[in-house]
C-alpha cells in the first residue's frame, strides 16, 4: 500500500475567518487532519508556521496575484500543494495589484479556484488559471417557517465605507418610495446611522441571521460587485424567502437598478397581499440539492487528495461540477486539469 494512503492527509486553512471557521466545521473526517488558527497571537502564528511545516496541501479562502505573509511563509517552506481560492471582491482588489505591478509570477503559477463561474471567468481575465469549484454550501432547513404576516425586506450593509459597493444608496431610495415597508439592513458595524426615512433601520452584525430571514420575506441584495454567488442567497433561499439580486441566480430575480428593484418588490408586495404570494420552495429545493456541506465535503476531499497524491495515482475521470441557467443547475462534465 503506497505511502499516502496509510497516514492522515493533512490540509491548512488559512483566509477569512468566517468561512474558514465554517469550513472547517464539515470537515472531521478519519483520513484527513485539517487545521485552522483562527488566533493570531505569537502562539497562535508559531502553531500556523508549524502546521504549515508540516501540511501537505495549504489552502487559502481569499484571492490574490500579490503575496501576503501566508503565501510569503508557504513559500520560504516549500510547499508545492498551495489552493487559493477566490471569492466576493477579491478581484477587484487583485486589479489593484495589477495595475501596480504588484503580481507574483510564484502566486500566479499556485491553483487558483473560485466559487462560481462568473468569478472563475474575472479571475481569468487577470492573466491567470482558474477552475471553478463549488464550495458555498448552507445546512439544509427541514421544516421552512411560512412567510410574515407583514411584507418585509432584508438587506446587508457592513458600513459607510462599503455602502456604495453594497448599494446602500439603492436602499434608502427605494425604502423611501416604499414608507409602509419595513426594510432592515443587517451587519452594520458604526455607531451612527445614515440618515434615511423611517421605515430603514440599522441592525448590528449577527452570526445567526436565522431569525431574520424568517421575520424577511424578500432578501434583496444590490451590489455592485459579488461573486455572482452569496452565502446570504443561499440561507435566504434555504430558508424559503425570496431574493431580488444584483446577478443572475436559480429562482432568484435579477435586478440591477432602483426601477427594476421597485417594480419586483410592488409585484412581491402585490402577491403578498393577496394572499397569493407562497413561501419559495423551489430555492430551499436548489439549496438542498447542490449546495449542501456534504456535497462540498465530498468535492473538497476528492480534489485535494488528487492533488496530494503522486501524479501517476491521480485519477483522470472529470469531476460533475455545475453551472446555472435562470431557473435550475445544469449538470455538466468539467473539462479542466
């Protein structure tokens, strides 16, 4: 039995601590250690610079074509196995670094992935080689709660800072057409508050957003960029709530503009008031189907251990991955290394 298959393969996580810590929630598994240092005390880095020693594959949950102190340390060790996966913004700041000169030929050779297909297509216009794999995945809802008796709206705003990129000024607009709406903006993390009509409020960052998709019953999310897949999407879809999004996505409405995004929202309100308006079963369906932890977990383990394993081990069968029409995923056949 060749050695691989006798010892535990061991994996790094590294990146935003958020999905880090989520990912490595799915994880546990016999054959494999998989750690994270959430800590970044002079402890925490040596137990970081250790494990990293020791992994045989490093894997980063953020994109870049410049080097960080991860990629700088993964590289003073020697590590061959390196995964950089891309997600959210992360291009935009990688242009950045583009047009700064600021991009390592080393980073560029690593494995780049990204988390869905409209992203792996931006990473690649920057010059570089992306695979798209499917690794946003949210707990399955058994029993989806019936929508509120009152039309309401959920959206996300971390702060001033992002507001523009996150279409705060969308929001204020629309909620200011729409008075008898309730519209909640959750993930604020200031102080103070932007001005806006009576019926916005502000709302504090939460790690469980359960309740407040249950009290929503439209998630509207307008950014200006994403990575044409978000973690709120999918537990706002889970959950049965309807979404109106800035890009295209199974069961949810496409709108780019405050008209678009006013008219979807006077049809949703129209149905809801009468009556006709049904919790969104289709998405909670799409969720459960491709985007559940054992789906991920499974994809995660397969394609890290063909990347660990000697080359003359690798499989060579195609791995199912998925691409979206506007209603449903379509299978197909990956016809990338």
């Amino acid at each position: 039995m060749p050695a691989w298959v006798r010892r535990r393969r061991r994996v790094v996580l590294h990146g935003l601590p958020y999905f880090c810590a989520k990912l490595l929630n799915i994880l546990e598994a016999e054959n494999w250690d998989v750690r994270y240092q959430a800590q970044h005390s002079p402890w925490g880095l040596l137990k970081l610079l250790v494990d990293l020693a020791r992994c045989d594959l490093a894997f980063t949950w953020g994109g870049r074509i410049s080097m960080g102190m991860f990629l700088w340390a993964a590289r003073c060790l020697r590590k061959k196995h390196v995964v950089i996966l891309w997600c959210g913004s992360d291009v935009l700041y990688a242009k950045g670094d583009l047009e700064a000169g600021r991009r390592s030929r080393w980073v560029a050779e690593k494995l780049h992935w990204a988390v869905s297909p409209v992203l792996t297509e931006e990473v690649r216009a920057l010059g570089l080689k992306c695979e798209y794999v499917q690794t946003s995945f949210v707990d399955l809802v058994k029993n989806l709660s019936p929508l509120p008796e009152k039309f309401s709206v959920l959206a996300f705003v971390p702060g001033l800072q992002k507001s523009s990129l996150y279409g705060l000024d969308q929001i204020q607009a629309v909620a200011a057409a729409m008075p008898d709406v309730d519209f909640k903006v959750v993930g604020w993390r200031e102080g103070i508050h932007p001005n806006g009509p009576p019926n916005l409020r502000f709302l504090g960052r939460s790690e469980d957003l359960t309740l407040f998709y249950q009290q929503a019953t439209v998630l509207w999310r307008p950014v200006l960029h994403d990575a044409g897949v978000s973690f709120m999407v999918l537990e706002a879809m889970a959950q049965g709530r309807h979404v109106i999004y800035s890009y295209s996505f199974p069961t949810c409405v496409r709108a780019t503009s405050i008209a678009e995004a006013q008219r979807e929202l006077e049809r949703l309100r129209s149905l809801h008031l009468s009556g006709k308006l049904p919790v969104n079963e289709a998405g909670a369906k799409i969720v459960a189907e491709v985007f559940s932890p054992e789906k991920v977990r499974s994809t995660l383990f397969r394609k890290w251990d063909e990347i660990i394993r000697p080359s003359a081990e690798n499989s060579t069968s195609c791995p199912e991955q998925y691409e979206f029409s506007n209603s449903s995923p379509i299978r197909r056949r990956s016809t990338e290394a």
